[in-house]
C-alpha cells in the first residue's frame, strides 16, 4: 500500500512537471491532456486518477507557489501586524528575490500571467487565474485597512486604491520581465518601484 501512494505521488509529480513545459511552451488554450500525458510518459487514465481537467491540473500549478510569505500575511490578517505596510513591502520584495533565482517558480508565473486568454467567455483555467487574483487583492486590501485604522495610510490613498496599485504594479512588473525575456534586473528595479510606492502611502512621519 505504502509503494502505491509513493507510485501514485510520484506519478502526479510527473505530471504537473509535464504540465508546466506544454502551458509554458503552447499557452494554456493551446494546450491538451493528450500533449501532458506524452511529456509525462503516462496515459490519459493516469492524469485523470489525479486531476479531472485541465483547469484542475493549472489550478495545482498554482498552488505550489504558494510562498511562505503568504503565511505571513494570513497570519497578520488574522492576528493584526505593527506596520502592514511594511509587511506588504517586504513580502513583494521576497517574492521578487525567490523568483529570480528559480526557473520553476518563473516558468509557472509566466503560465498565470501569459498563458491564459482573458476573453470574455473564459475557460475555467483562466477563470481560475482571476479568482486568484481576486483573493490575492483581498489580502491586500485588508492589510492597508489595518494600516488605515492605525492612522499610517496617506490622505491620498484608500485601502481600495492602494491594494489596486500594488496588484497592478506587481503583475505588470512580472508580466513586462517575462515578456522581454527577462532583459532586465528584476530585483533592483521591483524593489525601487515597491519602496516608493508603498513609500506614497505611508503617512507622512510613519516611516518602516
């Protein structure tokens, strides 16, 4: 029994390695299970064992970046944090850092942010991306009301505003270094776009 879980976790190892190369390779629309299952070496009944569509297999995907930052994050959610916006800062700034240094991690990024047509009937992959998105500007947008109710949020800024600038910031940076090839440092320069951003939202004399 023991071999066979091995054997079964092995197997959808395979898969989402496999998965990673097609939806890098062809994008998500363009590609099939059939195309995973040839990568991976194992037949359609396989995948099916693990995943029951594609949607599925992209929505695994997703879940292996969870970073441990986002941890973090839940955690200040749920328990409150002395300086949430400097927790966003710097979670961002470690999300820029992990992704620099591993392939993987840019692969599977690319796939969420390039690899799904956004059209207006979207296929449950790409609907998957922008509930993802969705929860992800949540967290955001709770942390910069906790700085709201600490009185550290600039006049100029609403939770709503400041949450929508740092997705979009983020996701345009991420999507701009990928499309380019990565033709610039991403670190060095995320880092001066975060810090002065979120350095705009800061009440002026509440510094990190």
């Amino acid at each position: 029994m023991r071999r066979t879980k091995e054997d079964a976790a092995k197997t959808r190892e395979e898969v989402l390695a496999a998965a990673a190369d097609i939806f890098y390779e062809n994008g998500v629309s363009g590609s099939s299970l059939e195309k995973i299952a040839q990568r991976a070496g194992v037949t359609r009944g396989a995948i099916y064992w693990h995943f029951k569509d594609k949607a599925e297999v992209l929505t695994a995907l997703h879940s292996e970046i969870r970073l441990p930052q986002e941890t973090i994050v839940d955690y200040a959610i749920e328990h409150g944090h002395d300086d949430p916006l400097g927790l966003i800062e710097q979670g961002t700034v470690q999300v820029l850092e992990n992704l620099a240094k591993d392939e993987h991690l840019q692969q599977v990024f690319a796939i969420m942010i390039l690899g799904c047509e956004f059209t207006k009937h979207r296929s449950d992959a790409a609907q998957r991306i922008v509930t993802a998105n969705q929860q992800m500007f949540g967290k955001l947008e709770r942390l910069i009301e906790m700085a709201d109710q600490k009185k550290t949020l600039a006049p100029l800024w609403t939770p709503d505003a400041a949450a929508r600038a740092i997705q979009c910031s983020m996701n345009g940076l991420l999507a701009e270094w990928l499309r380019s090839n990565k033709s610039f440092p991403l670190v060095d320069i995320g880092e001066r776009l975060i810090r002065s951003l979120v350095g705009s939202m800061r009440l002026k004399g509440h510094s990190s």
